[in-house]
C-alpha cells in the first residue's frame, strides 16, 4: 500500500508494493539463550546435559557416558536452543496427535540430534497477529477485523496474541505509515478485542519493518519453558512492501533467530494491481510505486541502470510498468513460500479478504495440532552457515511430517543481528 500518489490495493482490500530479494545467506541463528559464562573447574567432573534437558526424550545414537574434564580445563556450557516446528498428517492430510518424544527423529546435516525439549499438540502458543490494513481499505475493514475476532475465538484458553497493524502518522505536512503494537501478548480476550476493533487503515506498508519489530518488541523476552518452539506469526497480507526502511532479508534473519514459525495468508492482488497501473497519472483511480520501490526494483533487476531513470513512476511506459509489477509479485511469493517453509510453517493463497476466515481457521487448526522439538546442536562451532535439519518418525505408520527446513547458526565471528 501506499500514499495518495502510490498505493497497491487488496482486491476491496488491501493495498500493498514493493518487495525486496530474498537473501536467506544472512547470519541469523534460531531461537537462543544467552550462554552461560566460562568458569574455572577446581576438580576433575563431568560435563552434564543442558539445564532442562527432558531426559525421556533421548536419541538412539546418544553417548551414554559424559564427558570427563581435567582439573584446570576451561567448561563452557552451550545454551543454543534450536526450535523445530513439526506438523504430523495421515495420508488423508488429517493431523496426528498423541504422539511422544521417542516418535520422533531429528538431524541436523544428516546428523542425528538428542530432542532435549518436546511440546505435545496440547502445550500453549504465543502469537503475534499482524493486519496489514493499508491503502484503500477502509471499505473492508470491518471484514478484516471480523476475521481477526473469528481467528481468536478458535485459540485455546491458554494461548497468548499480540496484535499488530499500520496507521498513520504526521510528520511535517504529510502522513507517513508506521507500525503499532495494539496489544502485546495476553491472554485477555477482551483486551485483545478491543485492539483488534481500534486497528485502522494507512498509507503504506512498512511490511518488513513490521516482523522486526515482532521479533525485536513482542517476542524480545525469552520464551517460558511451556512454549519454546511454539511461537508464531501470523500475517493477513499480500507480501509486497512499500515503505520499510529495512528488507526481506533483515526481517528473515531475524524471524529465524527468534524461532518464529510464519503462517503468511497471502491475499491474490495482481490482476487488481495490473489494471490501474496502466492508467494516466492524472487519473484519481490509478495506482503507482513509491520511491522506495522503484530504487528497490532497480538494485535488484537493473543495478547497472542510472537512478534517474526510476525516479518517477509516470515516466514508465505501460509495458514497463507490467515488466516491473510482475517481477516485483513473483519475488514476494518467492519470499512468503521461503519464509513459511524455513520456518516450519504455512503460506495460505486466498482470492481476498472475504475468503480470509477460511484461512484463518486452518491455521488456528494447524496451531492447535502443531509438535514442538528443540534440541541443543552437536556440532558446536559458530560459523553463522545454513544447516539442514530433517525430522522423520518412528514407530507410526502412513503418515507424513512437515518441519522446519533448517536455519543460520550463530556466527561468533562477526556482529550480532540488532
């Protein structure tokens, strides 16, 4: 979505643009503790498992014995918990429930990993809500805030929502998008509804810049024991971004580190989009791009070209405005597709927001019958690479299993993700 003179718009819903290149090289890490400090041993003992190991849920391959550590050895405890979301389906794509740690095995590059923390599909959830209610939407509205309150009502009593949208704010003479954290995460449903029926519309998207601050705001605080690797974003949106000072790749680092599984519901806007974008620039109906997503488009399609040339939107031709609009969506799919499937959760396409609640149902369906593994790595060395992860099942027949795909370790070698 945009301002007056750029603004992409749901079908009678959203309005939404601009997108940026899929970057999934950056250093990021999965959901972590801080380590503890280095100590000085004055004796001989030995290395334990990490504080709240569940020692039920063990691998075939782990050592039995642990380690023995010399008198004067330095012994530095590893805290790095990785999250792995896991959804279990029958051959009818119905969820299993019910099972247990020991049906389930975890590698990681092909390495067998101990599940050292297991959440059954009962175990709470935490949850931010993010409503992309930008452009001209004021019409649909209430239909998006109607799904929202369908959506919360399907959550169980114990699971906890943040809600998060767009609105305007004044600076100098003009009105500028910026992200608001209705609520933070409670369990309050009134509370929470009454965040969802104050969220209003704005003029732009800052859609990157809103998993940022879900990451770095709403989910700032470690997680409690009950719901390591059950916390999750939620989006209603169409993916392209107009006014983010950051990018895809920023914010996926960071979903990432914060073991957040994304559930994208992506609204189909192209068609809408296509049509008004080739109308006269003195037309009040038409569409356009911002300035951020031209100068965006050119980094990452036409990096030779001069800046000039995507200053203004109304000098494109309408073949080029196509051009640019086409490659603009199929990158923001790509970027939803990668950051639900990296994550271990769900990318929903729906024709518009009417079709939402749907969508909002499976995905609290979905929550409600999602497992959680987390495990510490065995291999220790913090070089901030990808590293696959894989989880197969044992002991449980004609079923199939989606998890997390893998993520970025720690890397001790250069700055921190902010």
């Amino acid at each position: 979505m945009r301002g007056p003179a750029v603004r992409f718009a749901f079908v009678g819903a959203l309005v939404s643009s601009a997108v940026s290149l899929v970057v999934l090289g950056a250093a990021s890490a999965p959901l972590t503790q801080e380590p503890r400090p280095v100590t000085q041993q004055q004796r001989p003992r030995k290395v334990a498992s990490p504080p709240g190991t569940n020692s039920a849920a063990t691998q075939p391959n782990d050592k039995a014995a642990p380690e023995e550590v010399a008198e004067g050895d330095v012994v530095r405890v590893d805290t790095e918990l990785v999250a792995v979301p896991t959804i279990v389906t029958d051959r009818n794509g119905k969820p299993v429930t019910g099972l247990r740690a020991e049906n389930f095995t975890l590698f990681e590059d092909g390495q067998p990993q101990r599940i050292t923390n297991f959440a059954s599909t009962e175990a709470p959830f935490e949850i931010a809500l993010l409503l992309d209610t930008s452009g001209s939407t004021r019409p649909e509205l209430q239909l998006i805030r109607n799904a929202a309150i369908e959506f919360v009502k399907m959550l169980r009593p114990g699971d906890r929502l943040a809600i998060v949208a767009f609105k305007n704010v004044r600076r100098g003479n003009s009105l500028e998008p910026a992200i608001q954290v209705q609520s933070p995460l409670t369990s309050d449903r009134r509370l929470i509804q009454d965040a969802i029926n104050n969220i209003g519309t704005s003029s732009g998207t800052p859609f990157y810049d809103s998993l940022n601050r879900i990451a770095d705001q709403v989910f700032q605080n470690s997680p409690r024991p009950e719901v390591i690797g059950r916390r999750a974003v939620v989006a209603l949106t169409d993916g392209v971004d107009s006014s983010s000072d950051s990018d895809f790749a920023q914010a996926q680092a960071k979903l990432l580190r914060a073991g957040l599984a994304c559930y994208l519901i992506e609204v189909e806007t192209e068609r809408y989009v296509e049509a008004r974008l080739l109308k006269d620039c003195e037309d009040d109906d038409r569409l356009g791009l911002s300035e951020k997503q031209l100068q965006r488009y050119r980094r990452l399609f036409d990096p030779e070209a001069r800046p000039e040339l995507y200053e203004s939107f109304c000098r494109l031709g309408q073949n080029r405005r196509l051009d640019i609009s086409q490659k603009l969506y199929e990158l923001a799919r790509r970027e939803m597709e990668d950051m639900a499937r990296f994550s271990g959760g769900h990318n929903f396409v729906v024709a518009d927001v009417s079709a939402a609640r749907a969508a909002f149902a499976q995905v609290a369906n979905e929550l409600g019958t999602q497992y959680s593994l987390a495990y510490y790595p065995s291999n220790k060395t913090h070089d901030g690479r990808f590293r696959q992860v894989r989880v197969e099942l044992r002991n449980v027949m004609y079923a199939s299993v989606r998890a997390r795909e893998g993520y970025f370790c720690r890397n001790d070698n250069s700055a921190s993700i902010k």
